[in-house]
C-alpha cells in the first residue's frame, strides 16, 4: 500500500543507487496473455511514478511480465515486486 511505498520512498530517496519495478498479473482464465502484459506493465509504470513523485531521483526501470503463472493464479499474483540496488 501506499504506507509501504511511502517507506520505500523515503529510504531510496537516502541511499540513491538503481530501483527495479517489476509489475504481475493474475491470470484468470478471461483476460489473454497481451492484456495481462499489458496490465502488469501500467502497474510498474503507477508505482515508478508515485515513488518519483515522491522525491525519488534514484534510476528508476520498471518492466512488466504479464501473468506469472500458466494456470488460474491465486490474489497474490497481483503484485508489483520492488527492488533496489546500489
């Protein structure tokens, strides 16, 4: 949520260095593959530009990979997977 992001924000915004946004869908047996894709990637791109609304002047990349899963995914599949290197 936006309390972790924030937190997150706060700490890359010190220590500088690269952050990778990585965005996942949850497949659901409706949706296809490029939708899905295409999600995962909005969901990246959200998060990377909240954190530098946020002051964040670190190198931000950001990626989507769609659907993690080739079966009917779980909620948790929802997610994006934040990363940070120096």
């Amino acid at each position: 949520g936006r309390v972790e992001l924030n937190r997150i924000a706060k700490i890359a915004r010190r220590k500088g260095g690269k952050v990778y946004v990585t965005g996942f869908a949850r497949r659901n047996g409706i949706d296809s593959d490029a939708w899905l894709l295409r999600l995962s990637q909005r969901r990246a791109e959200n998060v990377s530009r909240y954190l530098a609304d946020r002051g964040v002047t670190s190198w931000i990349w950001w990626s989507g990979v769609g659907a993690a899963t080739s079966y009917i995914g779980a909620p948790t599949d929802r997610r994006v997977d934040i990363r940070w290197a120096k």
